[in-house]
C-alpha cells in the first residue's frame, strides 16, 4: 500500500509515537506502573517487574491484567501512574504542522487517558489538532490490540476503516487494523536504541503484511507524502 491519496481520516496512538520514545517519558510512566503491581501484590521490585511485562504482553495493558487478576480500580491507577514530569516532551512545531496539514480528520487511539493525552499535546504545541482523544475509559477498559477496542472507536465516529490509517509504535496493535482495511505505519525509534525497561519485543519490527511502512521520523513520513 504505497499510495495514502484516498486516506480520510488519520489515526495516532500516543505513547512513544507522538513523541519519540528515547525522551523516555513512558519510563517514568513504567517504573509508577512497576510500584503499583508491588503495592497490589506485595511481591519484590523483581517480580513485579516481571509480572507487570506478563500482563502488558498478555492483556494489552498492565491495568487490563490487574482488573482481571486484582479487581482494582482502574481510576485510582490511571490517576497514579500519570503523576509524572512532562518536561521531557519538546515543542515539536515541524510535527504539528505535518499534521495540521493533513486532508481530513485526526484522532488519538491510546491506551491511556486523556488527562495524560493532554498533558503530552500541550507540551508538543498540539493541544487543538485532534478531533477526539478516545482513551482507554472510551475503549471500556478494553485496550489495543483487542478488537473490541478499534471497532468502538470507528463506530463512534462512522470512520471506514478503508479511507483510515494508523500509526503506532507497536507492531501487535496493527494487526487488527490491517485485518479491518485500514493502512498502517509503525513508529520505530532509532536504530540501536535499548533501555533497560524496555523488552525486546517492545522495539520488536515486522516485516509481516500487517504493517505498510515504517518510519523513524513521523514528522518527515508525514512531509513526504505526496
């Protein structure tokens, strides 16, 4: 799919995709989310570590894991693990302006909140370029790369998913778009970039039919369309 010409309406996950993931601002988000699975389970740094990545590859999200396992409520833990410093997000006008100038309507689709959504749009310089943050209170709880989560969303805003795209930064959550007919780009961060909170299969690229393009740069992806 080397042509995006009949794309009507664009969709951005957030995290690590909006901002680059080596400002490391999600690992602020990832050691809060680690003392809460300690805090809930009264396990060591170690073991919660493990088991907070067992839920995040297994349910989608790490909260979607502890209502299942844990009964917690999801407020209180959205409202914990987003008390965090923003600061590490830069103005990004070049990124704004590549979106503003996109034909059509643009979304956020991100497994987090909107309240945090916000924060990362204001710091970016962005804050009135999306139709509609639909978080994960919209999905019901529900996250990426389950269906239920993508099927919602289009529902609500009557979007085909054929005149659709997306873009996010990991790999499994393009699956169902691809399989729904939207276009996809995955959002990859530099090459040899590591950190050690991040497992392999987080920075894991694909070169199976689900994703269309990969890039590094969103900004310039978005400049060079034709």
């Amino acid at each position: 799919m080397t042509s995006l010409s009949h794309i009507t309406d664009w969709v951005f996950d957030l995290d690590n995709t909006l901002y680059p993931r080596e400002c490391n601002l999600f690992a602020q988000i990832d050691i809060r989310i680690t003392n809460y699975v300690m805090d809930i389970t009264r396990l060591d740094f170690a073991a919660a570590r493990a088991l907070q990545k067992d839920y995040y590859r297994d349910f989608g999200t790490t909260l979607n894991g502890l209502m299942h396992k844990h009964e917690i409520n999801p407020d209180h833990f959205l409202t914990d693990v987003h008390a965090i410093d923003y600061a590490p997000v830069d103005p990004h006008p070049a990124l704004v302006e590549a979106i503003r100038a996109l034909p059509g309507r643009k979304f956020i689709l991100t497994n987090g909140d909107t309240g945090h959504a916000r924060a990362v749009l204001a710091r970016l310089g962005g804050s009135e370029l999306f139709e509609h943050v639909h978080d994960i209170r919209a999905m019901t709880f529900v996250p990426k790369p389950h269906r239920a989560a993508y099927d919602g969303f289009l529902a609500l805003h009557n979007i085909d998913p054929r005149r659709a795209i997306m873009f996010d930064d990991l790999e499994k959550n393009l699956v169902v778009p691809h399989d729904l007919g939207m276009a996809t780009v995955q959002v990859v961060p530099g090459e040899g970039f590591a950190h050690d909170q991040v497992d392999a299969w987080e920075l894991g690229r694909t070169t199976g039919p689900h994703v269309h393009h990969i890039t590094g740069d969103l900004a310039g992806f978005l400049r060079n369309l034709p």
